[in-house]
C-alpha cells in the first residue's frame, strides 16, 4: 500500500470538528482497516454528513411512493424525470439553501438557484421555469426585513441573468423561522426522452473530465455546515460563503448542452455540496466503478491549494463528466468556445475504489461503495406528536367582524399580495410564460404549445405543526389542488423536507409523521415523487423550525387555450364552493391571525374526496363549462373569493346557509374545496353534474358590482381590498430603504 | 470633513466581475494586466471634523451595512 | 428579410427574439457569434438581444460594446442599415457610441419584470409604421439597470429631433416619471439615432406577440421592420 | 506591481444609490453622515515595475473600458 502522508495527527477533536460522531469514525477505521489521512477524513465527513449521505431519512424516504406510469427517472439521480409525451420529458427538482442563506442571504439563495439549475441541465434538459419556497421569522424580527431584501434579490440576481424564468413560489412567515430561514429553490428542465444523461459512470479506463469554473478554497466544510445546527457562536463563525456566477453558470449550460448534442458524454454529475468529492464518488459508485483522481490538474483559482482543500472545495459552477472515448478533442474545443476550463483529472478503474494523488503521493485510497451508496443509514427513535384537540366554531371568538377578519388576513404576511417579490424575477423570459405568478400555478409552454408545464409549490406549516401525518398530506393535496385548478393534470412531485434536529425524538416524530402522510396523500392521488432533497437540523438553541415539507408539484396541461385562471371574467355568473365546507376553524389562518392563537387540530384531508372533487372540477375546466376556478386553502372560501375578485377587479354578492356560524363559514380550512364560476347558463349543468359524480356543491351567489356584499355585513369594496392586499409588503419592505 | 471607504472582497472570494473584466481587457489589446479585483468605494462627507469619532461612525457604517463582512473587507481613509 | 442576431456570452433572450422575428416578421434569422468580424451577407437588420453579457459585469452592455463584432454593426449602421437593440442590447448601443446617453440602475435599485404603459411617440420609422401616433401599447420591461439619462444638452438634442422612440405613460397616457418602472429621464424608454436607422429600447416587444402569452402589442414592431424592408 | 483605479461618477450625475445608502444609514442609527456617493474601485496587478508605463497602460484600460466618460471620472493610484 502507498504512504499516505498524516500530518495533523487525526484526534477526537478533529473527528468532532469534521462532524462524525465517534462511533462513526470507528466504523470508518475499521471499514478502511487504519487511521485515515486528514484528506480521507474530510472525505468521508462529507459524504457520511447529512447532507449527502441521508443518514437519518433514507430509511423513511425509501417508503414513498416513486412510481408512476410517467415516471422515466425516480430519486436517485439529480433530478426526477417524468414522460410529457411527443417524445418529451420534464426534469425538475427542489433544493435547500437554507445554513448559507441565512449567513449571507444574497449569495446564499442565488447559489442554492445556481446549483439546482445545474442539477436539471447536468441531465441533459434545458431550464424552462424555476420556483421557490420561501420561510422567513417573525416580519417584526430585526433582521427580518435584510433577509427577505437579500435572498429575493439573490434569487433573482441569479435566475434572471441565467435566463430562466422565475414563475412561481411561496412566501411565508413565522418567528419559529426566526433563526432558520428556508430557501427551497426549484428547478423544471424539458429534456428528449432519449437523450437523457445520467450520473453513473460506465466503461473501465475512461477519461473523467473537469469542466466549468476554477477552485477556490470557498464554502470549505460547506456541506457539513448545511446540516449542523446552530449555535450562538454561528454568526461570528462566518463560514466562508460561496459567490455564485450566474454568467459562468449560462456559459456553462450551454457547452454542456452542445457537448452533449455532439455525443461526448458518457455520464454527468453537477458539483454540489462538497464538490469533487461527492461527484466523483457518485459517478463512481452508482456505476459500480473505481475512480481515480489526479489533482494536479485541477484548475485551481488560487495558489496552494491542499488535496483536502480541492476534495471539499465548493466553488460553483463546475461540473464532472466521463467523456465518450476519442471524444477529448471536440469536447475541449467546446468548452474553450465558451471560455470555460475544462481538464481530464482522471479515469474510472476496475478496483471499486476512491483513489486520490496529488503531487505524487497518494491522499486517499478508499472502498467507493460504502463511502457511496452504502454510506451508514440511521433508524432513529421517534415519538410522535400529541393529537390536538379538535376546536368546535363556538371555541373560537367571533368578536371581530367578518369584513375586518378579511382585511386582517388579506393584510397578513402570509396572505398579503408578493408582486413585490416577483417583479424582481424576470417571470416572461423564453416567451412561454401562460400564467406568471399570482394565480395557484404557473403555467408555461412546452415548446410551440399546445401542452403546457403546471407547476406550484407548497406546504402549510402549522398544519404539520399541528398533525405532522395530516400536514403531510395535506401539503400534497394542496399542490395536487393547485394544479387542478388552472386544469393540469397532475404528474409527478418533488418534495424538499425541512425539520429541525432528527436525533431529538419529537422531531423525528415529525418528520416521520410528515413522510407517512405525504405517501399516503401521493399514493391516492397517484402522484408520485421523483426527486427531493431533506434539511435537518434548521435549529437554533435548541429550537426548531415548524416542521415545513415544501411540496413541488408539476402537472400537464394538455391545451394551453383551455387552462384555467382565478380572477372573476364577466358580471352576473354563478359561484359555487365544491366540496364540503363544514367551518373548521382549529390551525387557521383565521385563529392564526384574527384571534392570535395557534392551536388545535388542522382540518383532516379526506384523500378519497380530493381525489373525486379534483377529478370533477378539472373535467369543468375541459368542458369549458366555468370561467374561473380557485382552491380554497389558507383564509378559507372568503379569501379565496376576494382573491378572485382582486384578481378579476370585479365584486359579488353572496349567500351562506344558516347552519353554520359566519366566522367559520368564511374562514374555516376544510380541505378538498375549490370556488368555481360558472359560465352563463351552464350553472343547472353543473349542479346535474356534481350530484351524478357525488360531489357535494353549495351555490354561494354571483359575480358582480365593484363590491363584495355579505349577508348582514358592510359592503366590501374591491379597490379597497386591492389597495391593501398589494401594499403591505412594499410599505412593510420599504421601512428598510 | 470628506473621508473614503474602500470595500473590496477578501481575497479567498471569488470575483466573477474581476474575471470578466481581465478577459476584456485582454481581448481589446491593453497588455500588461495581470489580474483585476472589483470592488466598491464610498465617498462619505460627514459632520464634525474630528478624525477619530469619524472613523468610529465610519466603521459603524461599514459593519452595519457597507461592507457584507461574511465576504468583504474594508478600509477607512482621509483626504489630506 | 435577413436579420443577424448577435450573441455575446450572457446573452440570454436571443431565443425569443428569434421567435419574433421569424414568426411575425417572416425573416431568415442568423445567429451570429460575437467573435465573428463580419455580419452574414445582406443583413438587412441587426438586432442585440437582451440578457445579461458577461454577466453584466463592470456596467451593463459595456463589455460587449468591445466585442470585435460591433465594428461591423457600425459600419452597418453607418450604412444606413437597420439596427435594433433591446434591454441589454441598448445598454450595449449605448456603451458603444451607436446611442447617446447611459441606462443607469433603477431609481428603486430594484430589477422589475412587469408589464407598462408605452407611449408611442412617433409612427413614421421603419421600427413604429405599424403603430399609431400617441397609441400607448402594454409591453412588459425585465431590467434592472434602465434608468435612462444624458446630460442636459443630449436630451435636448434627443427631444427637439424627434428622437424619442417610445415613453413610460401612465394608463391616460401622460408622462409621470416617479411612476415608470426605472426612473428614466421625461419618461424615456427608446431612443432613435440621428437618422432613425438605431432603435435602442429598455421593454420586450419581443415577448408580447402571442395571443397565448398575454396582449400582443409587440406585434407591430416586428410588421413595422417587415414591411419597412420589404418596401426598400 | 499593484495599482488601484478608482471610478466615481462626475458630481453633477444623480447618484441613486448613495442616496439610497444615506436613508438606510440613518435608519440603522448611523449619525453624522451627510451624503455619500458610491463609486468602484479596481485593484490591479500588473507586469513590470515602471510607473509611468503602468499609468499609460491603466489609462488606456479606463478609456476603453473602466470607465464610461460619459457619467464618471477616474483617476490612477499606486501602492506606496
Ligand atoms: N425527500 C426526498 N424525497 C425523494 N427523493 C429525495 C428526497 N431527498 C433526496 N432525494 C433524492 O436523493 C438524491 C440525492 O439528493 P441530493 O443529495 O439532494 O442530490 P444532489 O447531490 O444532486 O444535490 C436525489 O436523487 C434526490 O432526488
Ligand atoms: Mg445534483
């Protein structure tokens, strides 16, 4: 065996500091059967940390369900793929950058755009759309307001000079953020189904190229950064931050586009977090291959640079690729086209193993499978949440008028207008933007259309605060809704599951509970998941964020000329709630922010009914029998029609059954609801159609007048709504410049 | 009194700008750059003329919102 | 009809514009690289994309105004060819002398994707035939450094020759410029060469030609160029 | 040698930045500023050691590039 130079002594300190716990590094020593060098230890501190390795959630990830009649590519590469037809494929993924932005939140979050773009292009589809789910703390938190400045400019500092548009996303507030926000950024790509590249490598001897940027010493230890929690002395840490280039990145889809148009890749791999490391031993290891690197030819932005330093580097923009045998040529001139670097830095062996030389001497020489793919994996105890109670209409106060509730929630945080955030992402670029952001989902054009992509993502936090099973599914069933409603059907999800810490019991309770529901809730609405990322540890002291499984959903659109909006059309058509509403106020937004609580159970998903009223409202939307469709979710059926009439500038009058008190009529949660309008006349129709397919539908009353009238309420202006619903957030951001 | 801030990146960071720029200077025939780093500057007029309690408000400035200290470092200077 | 579209690195909306042109104006689209040094043969109209070249690194356009490619885009200009410049592509224009003045950030130091009013200020160029005088088209702008200034005199010269393309309006179509996107100066969101032969402008016309996508007011320009070339 | 070459807008153009900077100071608490104006500043390496051929070659640099004549000014410094 070679020498392999250990200087500093390896000590429980540094294995501490490398995050491994020590029985970890016992079963890394007596894997490898001798002390490791320093570089094999930052070695396998990446790749057996979290971030990379999955350690605490493979084991429950592994239950979900990731078939599907679409499905061309599950998890397991850098990002799902599903079938769209005319030989067509949508790639997409969702991914966390939640440590980095938090410390740095302009480079942060468009360094998290950066890298999930390259997760979609690295398999071969060129970026159509990018979304983003978005938690900040509490807005009156004092570095709320720098954080939301940073990381929207960041987002689109990033996509937009990249050339994607920004189409969708979710923003929301709350202290438990306060100290960890969440920035999931997601990514759709459109791909050939037969020209997809993949991550495992294949072919003894090849050459195994480096392509893109040069190294620097940034975001050393990023990745075991990504997944330690935080403590007091965090911010004076001040880890080093990776600068993201939006301009390399472009350059950098573009050659790899055309190299691999011209036939010269074998497989591909993004560096992400932990940079070479993790690439190559995952080329290596899904393709059952040895690797072997030589760093010498590591083009490097600085001098000195140590086999640890290049191994853990994770300057952006770089890309792994083994090239197609006497391909070297016409790949290189590619890349120099476009100003990139690009070097052949070693070749994949026959030994299944991780070899490393860096001026002449062996750095690390290690299994690649079990560094890979067999990296340890952790059932963690787990005890699950107390059940709450479930709140009766007459435990929750309704001192305040319903027209002031309304204005409160339409006022809030969370339910007040983000134009102001989504301006700044250039939302129309490429020309295939059918519905930006606003409505319950994007949709853009495939190509020259008919089809279009549906894309949304979501997730109700304090639900899963609440019921994490519930709140699990519910989060699926509101993204399977969202796309619904704008008359997709619904394909395929990606998910990004964000909690605290997984070795406390409550939290593993959490995410526990969250991915059984989530199964369950793609399971029945046969909507599998492709793709997904998972954030542990989003603590601070010991406190951790609202368990926040952000779902990204994607969906067809067979003829963009049918798809469907939410804004009120025409004067005098009928409105009508589909499923049923029964005033569920526990969990609400509605207690949440008219009385100042949070507590009691979410409302229950009833995963047959979505799937039935689902089903029905998308076939009104085929039939162009309704003019606007809406679901109802957080803020309950009166903000859901205010947001229809905002959007429509255009008022209604309604009704509601006696039965139920006001305050949880219009502002209890049910789930499995959408609003839609009927168009003229097809009102009997409809009525005719729910009762046949079994789905429950109340008459709510009709469009009209520039107000919004309630039974034995003020009127409600709709200008004045408006007003208020788009101005909090640039007066409340404006209070910062 | 005038005074001058220089932020500039440190120098493990990337400078993507910098990089851009030594490119076109290359391609446009001016010989002789080796390398360029971008940064900013901050000509500041402030009340008072008391050098000391400058720098002070100066250096507050800088930490509160001139300079992002994650990935710059900056420099406080007089006019003579 | 032959248009050059010119692609420098960063370059990004070079794909809608090609769209556009081929699709509402029925022209040949070339790309042309920015290191080539000569324009296709008989390239009727050359167009600067929008995006971000290099990055838009130093100040926006600057780089790219460099490029070995615009001698050639000058002497076509110089020619009396028709040049066309949109977003980055009139930062570039302007970087590169083709156009008076400077887009600076926004007045809100904010990038802005949105929709606006745009004024039409004169219908008889090659690029506005198609328009009517006054008509206030919604075009969608995507910047964030397009605050149009010059000094004192430039402006003059600008407004007294008749060489303001295209103004920010407010939906009655008056000029207000606290309520633009960007802060331009009277309002300014293009601007004409001396011999109306250089159109530079800050908004996407290019986006807005499909009835699918959202209004298509930016449909005319593209008839305009069309019909202009057609005619010579 | 070093050189650094600062850019800064001519005093007559608008500056919305820095005024953007002056509010923001004054709302975190920064007191005694009174304008600021913001400006770039390039820090360059360049080959051979003669100041006067360094200052031709970085003025070319600023004409052709650095600097846009039409708003800024810039002017040439060398390390001590
Ligand atoms: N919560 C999840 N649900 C489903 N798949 C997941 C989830 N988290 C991660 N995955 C899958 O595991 C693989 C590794 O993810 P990740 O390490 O984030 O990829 P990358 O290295 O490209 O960033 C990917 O294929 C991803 O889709
Ligand atoms: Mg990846």
């Amino acid at each position: 065996m070679n020498l392999i130079p250990n200087t500093p002594n390896i000590t429980p300190e540094l294995v501490a500091e490398h995050g491994l716990k020590p029985e970890e590094y016992q079963r890394f020593v007596e894997l490898i059967g001798r002390e490791p060098s320093v570089t094999e230890l930052g070695i396998v501190s990446a790749m057996w940390n979290e971030h990379c390795s999955y350690k605490s959630s493979k084991v429950w990830l592994r239950t979900l369900p990731t078939k599907g009649a679409c499905v061309i590519q599950g998890p397991g590469e850098n990002a799902g793929v599903v079938d769209i037809g005319d030989g067509l494929a949508a790639v997409f993924k969702m991914e966390s950058h939640n440590h980095p932005s938090f410390i740095e939140p302009y480079q942060g979050a468009a360094t998290g755009v950066g890298g999930i773009l390259r997760d979609v292009f690295t398999m071969g589809a060129r970026p159509v759309a990018a979304l983003n789910a978005l938690r900040f703390g509490d807005c009156h938190h004092p570095r709320t307001r720098h954080l939301v400045a940073g990381v929207v400019a960041g987002i689109g500092g990033y996509g937009n000079s990249f050339g994607v548009p920004t189409v969708g996303g979710a923003v929301g507030f709350h202290e438990r953020y306060n100290g960890n926000i969440l920035v999931n950024a997601m990514a759709v790509g459109l791909a050939r189904t037969d020209e997809i590249f993949y991550a495992a490598a294949s072919g003894v001897g090849r050459a195994i190229v480096y392509l893109g940027s040069k190294t620097g010493r940034d975001g050393i230890h990023g990745a075991t950064m990504a997944s330690a929690e935080f403590g007091e002395g965090a911010e004076e840490k001040r880890p080093t931050v990776q600068v993201g280039d939006p301009f390399a990145e472009k350059l950098l889809l573009e050659a790899c586009l055309e190299i691999m148009k011209a036939g010269c890749v074998v497989s591909i791999q993004d560096m992400g977090a932990a940079g070479l490391t993790c690439s190559a031993v995952e080329m290596g290891a899904k393709g059952d291959l040895g690797i072997e690197l030589n760093l010498d030819a590591v083009p490097c932005r600085e001098t000195g640079m140590t086999a640890y330093e290049m191994m853990l580097s994770e300057s952006q923009e770089r890309m792994l690729m083994v090239l197609a045998p006497g391909k070297e040529e016409e790949a290189e001139a590619i890349f120099r086209k476009w100003g990139l670097d690009f070097a052949i830095i070693g070749h994949t062996t026959d030994t299944l193993r991780f070899v490393v030389k860096h001026k002449g001497v062996v750095e690390a020489d290690l299994p690649i499978k079990e560094l890979g793919d067999e990296a340890p994996e952790y059932y963690r105890p787990f005890v699950e949440s107390e059940p709450r109670k479930v709140l009766k209409p007459s435990d929750v106060s309704d001192a305040v008028s319903v027209p002031d509730a309304l204005d409160k929630l339409i006022m809030s945080p969370d339910l007040c207008s983000k134009r102001w955030i989504w301006e700044q992402y250039d939302h129309l670029i490429q020309g295939n933007t059918v519905q930006k952001p606003g409505g319950d989902a994007a949709v853009v054009r495939v190509e020259d259309g008919p089809k279009a992509l549906a894309l949304t993502s979501d997730v109700t936090p304090r639900y899963c605060e609440a019921d994490p099973f519930e709140g699990g599914k519910q989060a699926v069933a509101e993204a399977w809704r969202n796309l619904t409603a704008v008359g997709a059907i619904p394909l395929a999800v990606t998910d990004n599951l964000n909690f605290g810490n997984p070795e406390r019991p409550e939290i593993m309770g959490q995410f526990v509970g969250c991915v059984k529901g989530i199964g369950a809730a793609c399971e029945a609405l046969d909507f599998p998941v492709v793709s997904g990322n998972v954030s542990l540890y989003n603590e601070t002291n010991g406190k951790a964020i609202l368990p926040t499984p952000t779902i990204g959903g994607v969906g067809l659109v067979e003829d963009l000329h049918k798809s469907m909006t939410l804004g009120f059309k025409a004067a005098g058509e009928a409105i009508y709630v589909v499923g049923k509403t029964e005033g569920w106020l526990g969990a609400s937004a509605y207690l949440q922010t008219v009385c100042d609580r949070e507590e009691g159970a979410p409302p229950p998903v009833d995963l047959v009914a979505e799937k039935r009223n689902g089903d029905f409202v998308r076939s009104l939307i085929r039939d162009e029998v309704v003019t606007a469709v809406h679901d109802v979710s957080d803020g309950g059926l009166l903000v859901a029609i205010a947001e229809m009439a905002m959007a429509g500038e255009l008022g209604a009058s309604l009704d509601k059954p006696a039965s139920i008190p006001a305050h949880a009529f219009w502002f209890g949660e049910d789930q499995a609801r959408y609003v839609i309008v009927a168009a003229h006349g097809e009102g009997p129709d409809i009525v005719r159609r729910a009762e046949a397919a079994g789905v429950p539908l109340l008459k709510l009353g009709k469009t009209g007048g520039d107000r919004i009238l309630l039974p034995g309420e003020r009127s409600i202006s709709v200008e004045g709504l408006r007003d208020r619903n788009e101005t909090w957030l640039p007066i409340y951001m404006g209070a910062s410049s | 009194m005038k005074a001058r801030v220089i932020v500039t990146l440190k120098s493990a960071v990337l400078d993507p700008q910098g990089k851009a720029i030594e490119g076109a200077l290359r391609s446009l025939g001016v010989s002789g750059v080796q390398s360029v780093r971008q940064g900013k500057v901050f000509d500041v007029e402030l009340s008072g003329n008391d050098k000391a309690s400058a720098e002070t408000v100066l250096k507050d400035a800088c930490d509160k919102l001139l300079a992002n200290t994650v990935i710059e470092t900056y420099r406080v200077e007089f006019a003579e | 009809m032959k248009s050059a579209v010119i692609v420098f690195p960063g370059t990004n909306r070079e794909r809608d514009i090609q769209r556009a042109l081929s699709l509402v104006s029925h022209s040949k689209v070339v790309p042309v690289w920015h290191a080539e040094t000569d324009l296709p043969s008989n390239t009727d109209l050359v167009v600067l994309a929008g995006g971000f070249s290099y990055g838009d690194y130093l100040r926006c356009g600057a780089i790219a105004a460099r490029a070995k490619i615009m001698d050639s885009v000058r002497a076509h200009a110089e020619r009396g060819g028709l040049v066309l410049g949109i977003c980055n592509g009139f930062q570039i224009l302007c970087e590169a002398g083709l156009l008076p003045g400077v887009l600076v950030r926004n007045a809100k130091l904010r990038f802005v994707c949105r929709e606006v009013n745009l004024r039409v200020e004169r219908a008889d160029t090659p690029f506005t035939k198609a328009y009517r005088k006054g008509e206030l088209l919604r075009i969608p702008v995507a910047h964030g450094e397009g605050n149009y200034t010059a000094d004192e005199e430039t402006i003059r010269r600008l407004e007294s020759e008749g060489r303001v393309a295209f103004r920010y309006a407010r939906s009655d179509g008056e000029i207000d410029e606290t309520d633009g996107p960007n802060g331009a100066i009277n309002g300014i969101a293009g601007i004409y060469s001396e011999s109306h032969n250089v159109l530079g402008m800050m908004p996407h016309p290019e986006n807005y030609i499909e009835p699918e996508i959202g209004p298509i007011d930016g449909r005319g320009l593209f008839e305009s160029l069309a019909a202009a070339l057609k005619a010579a």
